[in-house]
C-alpha cells in the first residue's frame, strides 16, 4: 500500500513539474513582452490542459482497477499543489530579486484597473493603501500556492466528472 502511496506522489510530482514549468514558462513570456500582469486566461488553460492530460495519463496507467471520482479529484489537486509550489518560488524570486520595481508596477495596474471599473477616488486610495501594506514578494508568493491550488481543485472537480472509471472487477481490491 505504501509504495502505491509513494508512486501516485511521484506521479503527481512529475505532472505538477510539468504543470508548474509551463506556468512559469508563460509567465516569463509575458513578462519579456511587457505585460506581467495580462496570462490570466492562458493560465487557467495551462491548468486544465495539465490536469486533463494527467488524470487521464494516470487513469489508463491503472488498467482494470478503475479510478474513482475522489480519487481523480485528489490527483488533480496533488497535481496543482506540487505546481503552485514551483510558480511561488518563480513569483518570489521574480518581485524579490530579478524586479524589484515590478511590485510598484504591480500596485499601478491595480489602481489603473480600479479606475476603469469607475470605483471612487476615496475607495482606490483605502485599498491602494491596504495593499501598500499588505502586498510583498512573500504573501504574493503565498497567495500564488493558494490560488493554483485552488483553481486546480475547482477544475480537478469537473475534469474528475469526465475521467471517473468503474472497475472491471467490481470486487478488485476486496480481500
């Protein structure tokens, strides 16, 4: 039981390695064009095209002993877990010693955002303010594991749906 424990880790691992690098990869992209702050779709993508192929991936690996829907949603999860980890250290790396200015740029697209949206003057300065105070390479780092994480288990919640499969054997691991 512990070395099937050990090998779904490393298999999350792996996928999360690929999930993470990719991440990372479009973010530097971006990053080199201009525009730090604008792969927030392509993320999303980068998610569910990595969560997809590897649930699936591991679905076909485990043959007739099928995959259940928690299962698969805990791969998936694990999966973004291991990749939010690998983009928090490229985040904090990124505002703490490649950029040190991109955290004030940070703080600009913010307020430009908020006056797009029509907000008041009074309310953009309390929150530019909170943010000021709040905002560092570390917590934005944090909020990076949180946030993949998160929005792994929510696509992990559908993509399970799809990727679920009963056992050949309806019996198979009962002694």
């Amino acid at each position: 039981m512990e070395n099937q424990s050990n090998a779904v880790t490393k298999t999350t691992m792996n996928y999360g390695l690929y999930m993470g690098l990719t991440l990372v990869l479009s973010s530097v992209v971006f990053y080199v064009m201009g525009k730090p702050f604008s792969e927030g779709l392509l993320s999303y993508a980068i998610i569910i095209v990595s969560l997809i192929w590897g649930i699936r991936s591991f679905r076909e690996g485990l043959g007739v002993e099928g995959l259940s829907y928690s299962r698969a949603l805990g791969f998936g999860t694990m999966i973004s877990l291991f990749a939010s980890l690998i983009y928090a250290f490229y985040t904090f790396v990124l505002y703490k010693i490649v950029d040190h200015g991109l955290i004030d740029k940070l703080f600009v697209f913010i307020e430009e955002q908020m006056l797009k949206a029509g907000s008041p003057e009074n309310q953009i300065d309390m929150v530019m303010n909170l943010y000021k105070k709040i905002l560092t390479p570390l917590t934005i780092s944090i909020g990076q594991i949180f946030g993949v994480t998160f929005m792994g288990f929510v696509f992990s919640l559908i993509i399970a749906i799809f990727f679920k499969k009963e056992p050949a054997n309806p019996f198979h691991g009962i002694e």
